[in-house]
C-alpha cells in the first residue's frame, strides 16, 4: 500500500498586521446597541480583516444581569506568498502522513519507506508501507474443506 503527499514550495498565506479593534454591544430585549462610535465604515473593511465573536454574560456584584455583552474582535489581515524550505514542507508532508495513520488505525504498519522527489516547486513524499494482516480475522481458514 501507499500514500503520496504533496506539499508546494511556495505557499500562499493570510498574515496578521495592524491592530487589534474590538468593538463591544449590548445585547438587551433582543435588540444589539453599539457601544462605540462609529469612526469610519466597518463593513467595507471586512475583506481584509479578521474577525471573532465573543458573547459574554454581564456581571455585577457577582449577579449574572439579564443581558449580555458581544465583542468583535476585528484583525488586519495581509495576502503574503510564503517560500518554504526544504526542510519544513519535509516537515508539512510528515505531519499529513501521520494524520493519515492515526485516521486508520486498522493498519498494522510494520514498515514505511519513503521516497521524496522534487517537481518544480513541489515536495513530493510517496511513503510505501509494508502491513500486517491477519487473514484469519478476515475469513475462515478452513481445514479439511471444513
């Protein structure tokens, strides 16, 4: 049996940058006041940011109060194309091996031998594994003709 993974040596990854906003509402009777001044539009900077959400009891004294509070944690995001070296796309493709070993249990791997090769700006790591099956456990053995 065997698995082959690709990782590609340049990757393209959303990078966090500038500040951290959070905006906080209170949330009463069903309705959602800001508790902010609206200092600019907040949708439009959406597509480059983001975002969390966090709904939080209020409390006072120790007393839950009947309403709660949600933050908007809002991130400046940035497109970035990432080189990576040999070594950690070596590493990327190990981890995706592992993951699927532990997705199928059922194999008994008593060898793995791997093979890497390079094509243009792709890692490539076919593992060829050796496993062991117990026959026995899949069909009858029969005796006799038994």
């Amino acid at each position: 049996m065997s698995k082959t993974v690709s990782i590609p040596m340049e990757q393209t990854v959303q990078v966090p940058v500038g500040e951290v906003k959070n905006y906080r509402y209170l949330n009463l009777f069903g309705k959602r006041f800001p508790l902010f001044l609206s200092g600019g539009n907040f949708l439009s900077q959406r597509e480059e940011r983001f975002e969390r959400v966090f709904v939080r009891p209020v409390r006072l004294c120790g007393m839950v109060l009947p309403f709660d509070l949600t933050v908007r944690q809002s991130i400046g995001m940035q497109t970035q194309t990432v080189a990576l070296s040999e070594e950690k796309a070596e590493y990327f493709a190990m981890q995706q091996l592992e993951e699927w070993e532990a997705q199928h249990p059922e194999y008994q791997v008593q060898r793995r031998l791997l093979r890497k090769t390079q094509k243009g700006r792709t890692l490539v790591i076919e593992a060829s594994y050796t496993i062991w099956e117990d026959i026995a456990r899949q069909e009858p053995i029969l005796i006799d003709g038994r």
